[in-house]
C-alpha cells in the first residue's frame, strides 16, 4: 500500500485554473495583473533597499516593515510563474512535487507575514504603552531572537504538514480552482477523506492565524486604552496615526485571507470565480497595497525613497544643481 501511494502520488498531475469561464479574455486580464505583481515586486524590494542603505532607517519599526517586506516579496515569487504562465501560455499543468513546493512555500510565507504584523502590534504596544522602555526591550538582539522565533514557528508546523501530504494519494489529473497550489484546494482530490485533511488544515490556519489575530486585537485594545488617557487630543491623534499603516496591513491581509478560507471549506456552493477573485486579492493585495501605504504615511520612508530616486535618477545632479543656483 505506501509503494502504491508513493506512485500515485508521484505520478499525479494537477490542472491550474485562472479564472473559470474567462479563458477568451486572458490576454487582457493579464495586463492589470502583470502590472501588479510588477508593482508588488518593485514596491517591496524599494522598501527593503532603503531600510538596508539607510542607517537612520535601523530601528526596530523599520527592522519589523523590511521583514514584512520580504515575507511580501517571497509569497509575491512563489505564486508569479504559475499565475502568469496560465494568463499568458495557458501552463495549466503542473506536477505533484511542484505543486507541493509551491503550496507550501504559499502557506509558509502568509503565516510568516501573520507573525510579522503580530511583532510590528508588539512594537506599536511598546512605543505608546511604554515608550520609556522601548529602547531597552527592543534591541538589536531581540530583533534577531524575534526573527529566529517566527522562523522555527513556520518549521515546526508546516514540516509535519509537508511529510504528510506527500505520503498520501491522489486522483489522476484533477483541476484545482486557482492559478496556484492551495491546501483547502489539493485536499479536496485525495483518495482518503478530505474533510479529515480540511478541518484539520483549518485547525491549524486557525490556531496560527488566530492566535496571531487575537494578540493583535488585544494589543490595540490596551494601544487604545493607553491614547484614550491622554488629555491632549493633538497627541491623541499622533499616536494613532503611527498605526494607522499597521492597522490597514493587518485589515488587507486578514480579511481576504479569512474570506476565501470559509468559502473553500464551509460553504461549497460559492462559484469558483469568486474563488479565483478571492485568491488572488489575497495574494495580491497585501504585497501591492503594504509598500504604497507605508511609502505614503511614513514620512522617514517618504523621504528616503525621495533622496534615492534623486541620487539615482538621471536628473538628479540637474536637480540638485538647480535647487543650488535659486536656494
């Protein structure tokens, strides 16, 4: 019985979808998403350059945005060449092992970025709740330990994962509903009971994300207390506005995600065009979305990515010349 399964599996071929009942029209909507994932790409990797060549950007903010950063930039090229291969070539086919790999570097990098948006709440909690020892908790070392910690969380709890959905068995060649490999997706094709496998995927989406999403909740409910006691209302209103880009990274990340998971395991009659609509904002949105807000609201960023465009630009010397000759 395992040598059968081991073939099977092996020899299983799964058929990716891009959005059911609009193949004619995929040449078009590939523009829009190539220009996404382009901003996503160029977006995150901007953000990280300049946290990297800045060193008044060296601080634990900025050491939190360039993790989420990267988190965004690897779930950004893990799904890239299935999504466009599909748009572009119509590659629906895909191997096991690929779709495997593929499926759980998926799963790996968003519930890395889950982790990450837990430790940016924690230093949100710190800097308005404690800020007189925000410098002494938040080192450089325990930046480092933070960074092993989510690391060593993903491997834990994804490697078991990964061993067992490569001993089971599945059908032929079965379509799957996205241009990507999802868990909720692959279980539904195996020859074992897949709503075993389904909950107990969404155990651990739950225990993972839900935790995450609960300590973030409870971080901003004491954020809240602290900035309600102030009596200044213009410092009130300072301190809300450095979370105002945690809080719509958190928003953009966990609703989409919540969303197509209860669509794929609780409600079966949804159409698989929503699926595919659904799985595709939520890989897109958050890596597109999180290096624009933070560009726009956070005026350290703002000005870094200026000067660089400046220094790097063709003009730059031009502009710098010009602003010399009318100071």
């Amino acid at each position: 019985m395992p040598t059968f399964n081991n073939t099977t599996s092996s020899s299983s071929i799964f058929l990716l979808t891009a959005f059911p009942g609009l193949e004619l029209v995929h040449a078009w909507i590939s523009i829009p998403v190539c220009c996404l994932y382009i901003i996503a790409l160029l977006g995150n990797s901007m953000i990280l350059f300049v946290i990297a060549s800045k060193q008044s950007l060296h601080k634990p903010m900025y050491y939190f945005l360039s993790m989420l950063s990267a988190a965004d930039l690897c779930l950004t090229i893990t799904t890239l060449p299935t999504v466009l291969g599909v748009l572009w070539f119509h590659a629906r086919e895909i191997s096991f092992k690929a779709c495997i790999i593929q499926m759980f570097c998926v799963h790996a990098f968003s519930f890395l970025e889950s982790s990450v948006l837990v430790a940016m709440a924690f230093d949100r909690f710190m800097a308005i709740c404690n800020p007189l020892k925000y410098a002494t908790v938040l080192t450089d070392m325990m930046i480092v330990v933070i960074g092993l910690i989510i690391c060593i969380r993903q491997v834990v709890f994804f490697f078991p994962m990964f061993l067992a959905l490569k001993s089971l068995s599945f059908h032929g060649s079965q379509e799957l509903s996205h241009p990507f490999c999802y868990h909720p997706d692959i279980i539904k094709h195996t020859y074992r009971n897949p709503w075993i496998n389904s909950f107990l995927g969404m155990f651990l989406q739950l225990y993972l994300s839900g935790t995450d999403l609960l300590f973030i909740i409870f971080s901003y409910v004491l954020i809240l207390h602290t900035v309600l006691s102030i009596v200044s209302p213009k410092k009130q209103h300072k301190a809300l506005n450095t979370c105002v880009c945690h809080i719509c990274a958190v928003t953009i990340f966990y609703v989409p995600m919540i969303s197509l998971s209860l669509a794929h395991r609780l409600f079966n009659s949804t159409p698989s065009v929503v699926c595919s609509i659904l799985a595709n904002v939520y890989l897109l949105l958050p890596p597109v979305v999180n290096p624009v807000i933070y560009s726009l609201k956070t005026k350290t960023i703002r000005q870094a990515i200026l000067q660089l465009l400046q220094s790097k630009g063709p003009c730059g010397s031009n502009v710098r010349g010009l602003r010399g000759r009318w100071g």
